[in-house]
C-alpha cells in the first residue's frame, strides 16, 4: 500500500498545469488596422480592399473600398492568411518560391494560400498574432507598403 501511494504521489508531480503568456490580437484593433490600410492606399491613390485575420486565419475585420475590385476580397483575405498561416511577408515567400522551385508545392499546401505580394504578419511583443492583407493596388509591393504603413500606424 505504501508503495502505491509514493507512486501515485511522484505520478501527481508531472501533472501540474501550465500557463502560457499569449498576446492576441483583439477586434477593435483589427479593425483600426483595416481602416488605417484602406486610408493608407486610398492616399496613394489606390482602391483595395483590406483583411485582418488573427492567428489561426479565422477572419477578423475586413473592408472593400467601393470601386475596389471584387476580386480583391478574396485576395486580400487570403494574403492575410497565409501571412499568418507562414508567419512571414508574402512577398519574400513568393520570391523564395521563384529562387527554389522545389518549394513550389507550398502553393498547394492549402486551398487558402496565396503567395502573392500584400501579405504582413501582425506581430504584437515580437508575438505573431494574425496578418494583414491587401489587395487591389497597382502591385503587391504597392498592398504591402500600405499594410506596413497600416501596422506602422496602429501598432507603434
């Protein structure tokens, strides 16, 4: 009997319960950075819609300016996304992609990537907590400028 209790008592030492320390990313934040990206570009001249997801991909805000394309819903949510998803630039995965075409098959991983310029992840205390994208301007370095410019805005 003793000797069951002094095992059921070191058994019970591994079982302990942690806590982890997890910034997320919050509604109204994402939501300031949708309108400060949308502003960002619509001062640059372009039309373009903007996504926030957080950090699994699940969409958090997202606004279309009205002559945006229809298209740019899509593709601005699925920059974000992959932003995310990756936990890197769009744009440096593409051209990572076009560098090493054994990487190719990343653009088949899942049906919500698009390795496309426009893609940033949002990164809160060096954390990443979702991603941003932007689609619609003139060339992805054009949504990604404004993306930065919306994370710049928002975040410092």
């Amino acid at each position: 009997m003793k000797k069951y209790l002094a095992l059921l008592a070191l058994a019970g030492l591994g079982a302990q319960a942690q806590t982890l320390d997890t910034a997320v990313l919050d509604t109204d934040t994402a939501q300031q950075l949708v309108t400060a990206g949308l502003n960002q570009c619509a001062k640059d001249g372009y039309h373009v819609t903007v996504a926030v997801v957080d950090r699994s991909g699940v969409l958090k805000a997202l606004a279309r300016h009205e002559q945006a394309g229809p298209h740019t819903v899509e593709s601005a949510r699925k920059k974000a996304f992959t932003a995310a998803s990756m936990g890197g630039v769009t744009a440096e995965l593409a051209n990572n992609i076009a560098d090493k075409p054994a990487l190719f098959g990343l653009r088949e991983m899942h049906p919500d990537l698009l390795i496309l310029g426009g893609g940033v992840p949002v990164r809160v205390k060096e954390q990443l907590v979702g991603g941003i994208g932007i689609g619609g301007a003139p060339g992805g370095h054009l949504d990604q400028a404004c993306a930065e410019a919306a994370l710049n805005a928002v975040l410092n």
